[in-house]
C-alpha cells in the first residue's frame, strides 16, 4: 500500500543521506554526496548549490553522478551522459520457493563481490559499498556466480541493488531467488523495496514485473566527470 512518505522516492541520495545513511555523507550545503569509498552518487535540495558541490566533490572523484534533477555544473566538469532509469517499487513480499542456498556475505567475500560486480556493471561498486547494507550471494563450486543486496536507506525505503550474475551463469533462476530473498528481509524490517534500473534493459525490467514490482517514475543518474 502507497505511503506518505513515497514522495521521498523523488530525491533518493538527499533523503537517504539525509535519515539512515547520514554517516556517509558529504554535505556542501544544499547538496549531499555518499562518501566515494563507498558509493560516487550525489543528490540535492538547492539546484543553485549543486555547481560548487560537484566542482568540490570532483577533487575526490573524478567521475560520479548526481541524481534526480539536472544539476547546474561549472565549465571545468561536463555531463558525460543522462542515464535514464526506471524507479521501481514493490508493495507486498514476494512468494517464491528458494531451491539455491543463499548465503548472507561478510567481509570475507569483499573481494570476489566487488569483482563480480565490477565484472558485469563496472563503475558503480566501490570497496566499501557493500558495508551500506545487507549483501546476499549464491556460491558453486565456491565460486561467487550470483548476488544482490541493498544501497540507499532512508527511514522507510531501502534500495534493491547490484543484482547480479556472473554471465556464465545467467538463466537459471538464480536472480529472482535472491531478490526474493533481499526483499522479504527489507519488509521484515518494516521498509518498501525499491529500486533503479536502466529504462532499455527489458529483460531485468520483465523480471522484476514477473516478481511484483511496478514503475513508479523514470528518475535521471547525471554521470558527471572532469572536463580534460
């Protein structure tokens, strides 16, 4: 059932820096960015204040993205791209027999996690991302082939993020288990499941429908970068 708070949804990194996440954050007065040891997205209350910010921010990362709106930036950095997602959203916990052991990660497996990540969606995961939240893998041969875990929190919502497969692995079920798995473990804490996935990947997006999650708006990640 839809909830006051959605609206919070619209500006997801201000408002989970702003609640659970506000031990990560870098704040420039208006603007908020995640540490990027841990996660290189920023996001704003005050467009006038998002030019120094992100000018400000580019001295600790050289390239990083601001979500949401379009943010103002000064000549010295450029918008590399508008990547344009769909925001997706999941109202009740999602029945589905789990026939894989699901191992919840540890440190331990920091490496072969930011590798397998960095192996499909190379650029989002950072050595410490996976401390933001809960982090679920599938093992063969004791070979990390599968995962998903959680990125933004705020008091209400928690992300669904980095669902991935190794693609040697791909089409055997292993994806929808640790969603499913990721997501009843968000609403046993009391929270909606959300999560951001490219507007043209229509494979991932008819899984998640399959799975229950409906769209709730297209949201913008402004990649931004240093202008050599």
């Amino acid at each position: 059932m839809k909830s006051i708070q959605e609206n919070k949804l619209d500006n997801p990194v201000w408002n989970s820096l702003s609640e659970i996440h506000t031990a990560f954050a870098i704040d420039y007065n208006g603007t908020k960015f995640y540490n990027p040891d841990y996660c290189p997205f920023g996001g704003f209350a005050l467009s006038e204040s998002t030019s120094n910010a992100a000018n400000q921010y580019s001295a600790l990362s050289e390239k990083f993205f601001i979500v949401g709106e379009k943010p103002e930036i000064r000549n010295t950095l450029k918008i590399e791209k508008e990547l344009v997602c769909l925001q997706m959203i999941v109202y009740d916990k999602i029945e589905l027999p789990i026939t894989d052991e699901i191992v919840k990660l540890t440190e331990e497996h920091n490496d072969e996690l930011v590798q397998l990540v960095n192996l499909v969606q190379p650029g989002y995961f950072k050595n410490k991302t996976a401390l933001l939240g809960n982090y679920y893998g599938i093992f063969k041969e004791n070979q990390l082939i599968a995962i998903t875990g959680e990125r933004m929190k705020m008091d209400h919502f928690t992300e669904v993020s980095a669902i991935i497969t190794h693609p040697d692995h791909t089409g055997k079920g292993y994806a929808k288990q640790l969603i499913a798995q990721c997501v009843n473990a968000i609403f046993d804490e009391n929270k909606t499941p959300y999560l951001h996935v490219v507007e043209n990947n229509i494979g991932a997006i008819a899984l998640y429908e399959k799975l229950g999650f409906v769209t709730r708006r297209k949201i913008s990640f402004w990649n931004i970068s240093k202008n050599q």
